[in-house]
C-alpha cells in the first residue's frame, strides 16, 4: 500500500479550520495580494493559487474569501483555485462543503453569515456561488508528477503548502519544492506552517520575513515555466456574482467591520471585534493538535447519531457506549460533551488505555496539552507498549521544543514497532500498519538528527549507523 496514503488516511488531523493562522492570512492580504492585482490588473487580469494538502477544504474556501475580499470586480478576472489532497474521504466532504460551528474558531460571525448558509443543528454549507471558484482533485504531492497542464499544477502565482512537509522525508520534500518552483511564476509565493520555515533550505526560494509570517518567493535562478492557459474551471461568470456578497459595499444594517480589510476583520482591529463562535474552548486560533487521530475523532461532520444517543444519560453503564458518544461530539465539535462522555468512559472502565488516549485526543483540541500529556501517560502505564501514546507524546514533546524527552518518545516508539511485521496494523489506528507508522518516526528522526542541539547529539550520531 502506498505510505503516504495510509498515513494520510489514519494519521492526519483533518483537524483544520477557516483562516488557521491568521498571520499568513494577514500576509496574504495585506502584502502579497495587492502588488499582484495591481500588476495584474493593467494586464492579463489573471490569478491562480493552490492549496496543496487541502483536508477537509477549510484553508481552500478561506482563500476564496481572501481572493473574494480582494478583488471586488472578480467577476472580471481569471481566477484558478486549485486544492488537492491525498486523502480522498477528505476531498468528499471539502467538495461536500459543510462544516460544524468548530471549524469557524475565531470568525467573525458576518464573515460566516455572508459567505455560508446555515442549515440548522450547528452546521453550516458553503454558498454554491464560492464552491464554483475552488477545483478539488487528488494529488500525491510525493509521487504524482507536477508541474503538469493535466493537473492545473503550473503557472501558479500563490502555493499554500502547509502542515504537509513536515512529515515527509528529507529527500521527498526536496523534490517537492523544486517542483514547487518549477510550478510557480517568477516571483511567486510558497506559503509553509512557522513550523516548516526551517525546512525551505532550496536555493530556488528565498525568505521574505513579514510582521505576520514568512512567506518565500521563487528566485530569478529558477526560470518559470511559458505561460500555459488555464484547462479548468472556465472563468467565473457574471451570473454567480449576483449571489455573491459585497464586501466593500457599505450596508447599514451590518457590522462596520465588515468594511474593514479581511485581515483587520479576522483580528478584531479599531475596536471592532469578531465574535467568537459558541461553545469554543479555543478563543485564538492555536497549534494544530499533536495526535493521531482515534479511530473516527475529528474526521466527519456528519456521522449518523448513535442508537444509544437516544438513551438518557442514566441508561448508559457500557463504557464503549460512552467512548463512542465521546468521538460522536468530538466529530462534531462538540467537545465540552465529548470530554464530558470520554471522561464517563474512563470511570466506567479505568483500566482501559484506549480510553484515555481517546480522552487525550479530546483534550488536546481543546489545547489543554498538559492534561492531555497526563492521560497519555496513564494509558502508558496501563499498556507500556501501546505505540501510539508513545508516538503521541513525542509528537507533544516536538512541537513544544522538548527535544531530549520527544527523542526518548520516538525511540520506544521505534523499539515497540520494531517487534512486529510492517503489515501488522497498529492498535487504536483503523487499519494503519506498524511499517508506514515506523516510516514516519524515521522521518521525523531525520529531520531531528540534522538540528543543531546538544539534545539532538545522540540521534545524529545513531543517524550516521541507520
């Protein structure tokens, strides 16, 4: 089976939401969108962006409000919005676009009302006049030859690539920023994750440090490919316009943010601030989470209601009841009721480590990571060779700079798995093998081994023997 297509099946987060990281979007908006439209717009009045590793489709449909807000006269312009992933269930539900109150953490609640049509129990759809100006197809970023015509992937002005690279093999990722290169214009743009920053080491790319982010520009050394007229979709026609919102129209009756720039709005500037969506424990957009997802937590806004949701709280004394409404909310957000039933789960049966990862999953999209890392810890105590807290908290351990104990995470990771044969699933992962996960553990101690840290000294010197 091809690895990267599992991992992405079982491993990534399509935990994802509108406008993640506000300072890229700040930077796109602010810095990068209004030379190239003024450029443009004397000329071909062309712009075409991608967004590489789309999940569920959120960063895509932010884009195409960023596009929207920036170009009022759109109609009158060629506009590509490319997004591909390698995930296929999540392309479904991008193309799908409906989404939980979740995946709007931190919007302003004018942005949801003009662009998104409420459809009643906490969901929302993206209005059909935005979803014509986002293509999705699949792409394998590490296999699938780009820049190519057939894919759209060429004469690009603008890639997002975030979250991707990082869990890729130095080599792979090499090789996917050069293609990166050749996809794009001459001075265009590459726009990474602040976690990926260090990664962009091609010589094709430089940084360009911003208040808000840093975005890397395509370097005269690399020649862009000729000009190659856009396959699909056809031009956004005027008559999807007369649906589409005016964002620079001034209208009494709404918010005098709505006036203001898209990255102003999204930070609640001169006084106006964006209302938070109900129920977030979340009230700034954060770090993605660390874990692999449990079996069916944060994947599918729709997940049909359990049979035993119909109970009263009482009737249930089943612990895998419990733990199954708590990936249920989780699914759809709802976390003070996910964590409420994950926490039923874990008192009903304390002697179970799944349910304390699941827990853990729960809590860290709630970004409370100390307590989280706590359960993690618990399950281990439970079942020292459950592989996956293992991996989870070196994940934790990585992304908060710990480096000394994420080394000593993946290495039990690593010791574990390498007791059984790489098509053995993983416990707790739905189909995932000890091989493509042990794959991805290599991964991430390549990149370890090449930090410059006393704390790395061990695995740069085990590198050298692997």
């Amino acid at each position: 089976a091809d690895v990267l297509g599992v991992l992405a099946a079982h491993l990534t987060i399509g935990e994802t939401y509108f406008f993640r990281d506000k300072g890229m979007f700040t930077a796109l908006a602010n810095n990068i969108l209004p030379p190239l439209l003024a450029a443009r717009r004397a000329g071909d009045r062309r712009l075409r962006l991608w967004s590489a590793g789309c999940a569920s489709g959120e960063e895509a449909y932010s884009l195409a409000i960023t596009v929207h807000q920036a170009i009022p006269d759109w109609q009158n312009w060629q506009i590509l919005l490319l997004a591909t992933d390698i995930n296929p269930r999540a392309l479904a539900k991008a193309r799908q676009g409906i989404y939980s109150r979740w995946s709007f953490r931190g919007v302003p609640d004018h942005i949801l009302a003009a662009y998104f049509t409420p459809l009643g129990g906490d969901r929302w759809e993206v209005k059909p006049w935005m979803k014509q100006m986002v293509t999705f197809s699949p792409l394998n970023l590490a296999q699938d030859p780009f820049p190519a015509a057939s894919t759209n992937t060429c004469d690009l002005d603008i890639i997002f690539c975030r979250h991707v690279l990082m869990y890729l093999a130095p080599e792979i990722t090499g090789r996917i920023l050069k293609n990166f290169a050749a996809a794009l214009r001459e001075g265009g743009w590459l726009l990474v994750s602040p976690a990926e920053c260090s990664l962009i080491q091609a010589d094709c790319f430089k940084s360009c440090a911003q208040p808000t982010a840093i975005p890397f520009q395509k370097i005269s050394s690399t020649k862009a490919p000729s000009p190659i007229k856009p396959l699909t979709p056809a031009p956004i026609v005027a008559s999807t316009l007369t649906r589409a919102p005016q964002p620079c129209q001034h209208n009494p009756d709404q918010s005098e943010s709505q006036n203001l720039p898209l990255a102003d709005q999204l930070h609640g500037r001169n006084g106006i601030q964006g209302q938070a969506p109900a129920r977030s424990t979340v009230s700034k957009l954060s770090a993605p989470p660390l874990l692999a997802v449990p079996t069916g937590v944060i994947v599918e806004d729709r997940e049909p209601e359990p049979a035993h949701e119909q109970q009263l709280p009482n009737e249930i004394d089943n612990a895998a009841a419990m733990a199954a409404l708590a990936r249920h909310y989780a699914n759809l957000g709802r976390l003070e009721e996910a964590n409420l039933w994950g926490a039923r789960a874990i008192g009903q049966d304390c002697l179970n480590p799944h349910y304390y990862y699941l827990q853990a999953s729960i809590l860290l999209e709630q970004n409370r990571p100390e307590e989280a890392s706590r359960l993690l810890k618990q399950a281990l105590f439970l079942q020292n060779d459950f592989v996956l807290a293992h991996f989870s908290l070196g994940r934790l351990a990585l992304e908060q700079q710990r480096l000394a104990e994420a080394i000593r995470h993946f290495n039990n990771t690593l010791s574990i798995l390498n007791n059984f044969p790489e098509e053995e699933p993983v416990p707790a992962a739905d189909g995932l093998t000890m091989g493509a996960l042990r794959q991805m553990v290599l991964n991430i101690k390549n990149r370890l081994a090449a930090e410059p840290s006393p704390e790395t000294q061990p695995w740069r010197q085990q590198n050298r023997s692997v």
